[in-house]
C-alpha cells in the first residue's frame, strides 16, 4: 500500500473553510467505491513543512485510477508520501485532468446567485459516480441535463469534461445572458463552432425558444466532425419532455432554488415564491425521470433550511429513484452562509 497527500486548490479552501477537507474526503470515498473498487483507505489529514494536506492509503494508481483521481473538484497537486513518518518526503505524481478548454470557461462570469464552480464540479463527479456506468465520464460517453440552468454553470462544466449537454431554464434574461456570454466566449477563443438561436414552434404554438451549438476541442477534431454538443431551452421545467426524448440523458445535475435570493415558485392560484423547493421538486422530478435512462443518476443540492434529506428522498424514491444513502454520500453538507447550509442528495434511476 502508498501513501498519497493532496494539496486542496486555493479556491477550494475559501469556499468551504474549515468543512473544505471534510467534502474532498467524501468526495475521495465516492470516487473510491465507484470506479476504484474501494481500494482508498485511511483517508485522513496530516500537515506537512506547515501546509495542510489530504491523505489517503491505496495500491499504486496507476492509467484510468489516476485519471479519475486527477479530476476530483479538490485536487491542487498530487504527490506519493515516502520516507519515515517523522521525516517524509514528497514525490509528485503527474496527473492528466479532463479539461478540454481554457478554465475561463468556468470563472469568467459574475454575477448574483452563481454557484462555485468548484462545487459545480463536485455535483457532477459525484452524481456521475451514482450511475450505473461511472468509466464514462472519462470517455465523454455521459450526456448530461441541468433542468434549472440559470447562467449555464453545470453547462460549462460538462463542456470542460467534453460531455454533451442540454439545459433548460424558465428565466428569459438568464438564457439571453448565457447566450451573450458563450458566443462572445467562443468566438475570442477562436474555437471552432456553430451557434444557432430560435422559437420552438408547435402546432402554431411557440413553446420556448432554443439555443442550439456544436463546438470543437479542436479545429481537426471539428472538421472529422468530432464535436460537444449543447442546448438550452428557454421554458418552464416542467415542460422539459416536451424538448427532449425519453432515456436521452445519463445524469441529471441541478441546484434546486436555495430560497433566498431566488426562491421556488409554487404553482397554482397566487403563485407565489416559497422558501421550500418541495413544490416545484414534487412537479418536476416525475418529468426529468422521464428523460433519463435507467441506470442514469440525478444529483440535486438544496438548501437544507429549506427541506430535509428525507422529503427530497421521499420525491425522488416516488419517482423510481434509489437513493444513496450511504456514509460518504452523506457528507457533503457545508454552510455557504447565514442563510443557507447546503447539501446533495444523489439517487439512481431503478426504473
């Protein structure tokens, strides 16, 4: 067995304080127990030459191991502990991250609400864990749905991981707003792409509008015709089938509204926002199951202020999901501020 100590990246600490070793050692065991055959032991904490690090125990990583390790949401740099516990030495272990395009992608855009890209990524790694063919995140084999896109964050992560991608999003202003920002992010990239925007019509009627783009890791990779496909349709979530095809998704990644800045509208007469995003859950996770093939995960973080772990579960099992409920799928709560102690609950689809 080695001994292996991450570094967390910078941004990762500022985000999550003192929680931040806690979610990368849950994140680490998910990893572990999906595509790792549970071979991650001892995780722990050691400080070493004064800087904080993770520790974990394992045979030697080695191909695709490593590659999975490399793209956990909290890895800075990764090094291979040797020598005498009283006098160690550090070995750095090459790692070969899935990023297909410059990290702008993910931190350019500010604005009000936006949620880290850090734990973005952390959402998507640990939902694609759950799903009944985890190796494929390596390949870009996953295609994957943010019913409740916003500015498109879980977008632009799965476009860094090459996945294929489509979102849906009631705010007009957000999908313009996104719109704007990937064009103009496109073209200063010099990527090749192709980028159409329109209504969706149907019989007479207009549904909502799409945006609809093909982009390439690379100019010979776009000419063979090897591109990343993603959508966005302006509608209401609960309308997402009438956009997509039944089993067209593998993962379903989501933040559900947390009930503070933006809040979940409740339906029916007066419409009002509420602080619970059980409402709009109890609606829509029946439709978004509808779109995602068996053996595919759903991963939702919510406000916990606002719901418990046990009514999401409740919508999710009456929608034919299993959900995982154990430890280390059970560690990922944090407090984001006064308002909001947030955390991720994440089920497979059964059936």
């Amino acid at each position: 067995m080695n001994t292996y100590g991450f570094l967390l990246l910078p941004s990762h600490n500022r985000l999550y304080a003192a929680g931040a070793a806690e979610l990368a050692r849950a994140e680490l065991l998910v990893l572990s127990e999906a595509v790792l055959g549970g071979a991650v032991r001892e995780v722990g904490a050691a400080e070493l030459g004064g800087v904080p690090y993770v520790t974990f125990r394992a045979p030697e990583l080695t191909g695709e191991q490593l590659r999975h390790v490399a793209n956990l949401s909290s890895l800075y740099a990764l090094f291979l502990i040797e020598g005498e516990p009283g006098a160690p030495s550090l070995r750095p272990v090459p790692v070969e991250r899935l990023d297909k395009f410059p990290s702008d992608l993910l931190t350019i855009q500010k604005y009000p609400g936006k949620t880290n890209e850090d734990f973005t990524k952390l959402l998507l790694n640990v939902t694609a864990m759950a799903c009944d063919a985890p190796q494929r995140l390596l390949s870009g084999g996953l295609r994957v749905l943010d019913p409740l896109c916003g500015r498109g964050t879980t977008l632009n992560q799965a476009l860094m991981y090459g996945l294929d991608c489509a979102g849906v999003e009631h705010d007009a202003r957000s999908v313009e707003a996104y719109e704007n920002f990937l064009r103009h992010w496109l073209k200063a990239g010099r990527l090749k792409h192709r980028a159409e925007s329109g209504p969706v019509r149907r019989d007479k009627r207009t549904l909502g509008r799409r945006l609809t783009v093909e982009v390439g890791e690379s100019k010979e990779l776009y000419k063979k015709g090897q591109s990343i496909g993603l959508t966005v349709v302006q509608a209401d979530t609960v309308a997402s089938d009438q956009f997509f095809k039944p089993g067209s998704f593998d993962l379903i990644v989501t933040d559900a509204p947390y009930g503070v800045r933006y809040g979940s509208r409740t339906r029916g007469e007066g419409g009002g926002l509420t602080r619970s995003p059980l409402p709009l859950l109890t609606e829509a996770v029946p439709v978004w199951a509808r779109l995602l093939r068996t053996g595919g995960a759903i991963g939702i973080s919510w406000n916990t202020y606002g719901a418990s772990r046990a009514e999401l579960a409740g919508v999710l099992a009456g929608a034919g999901f299993e959900v995982r409920e154990e430890e280390p799928y059970l560690g990922f709560g944090h407090r984001v501020d006064q308002a909001i102690v947030r955390d991720l609950i994440v089920a497979r689809k059964t059936a």
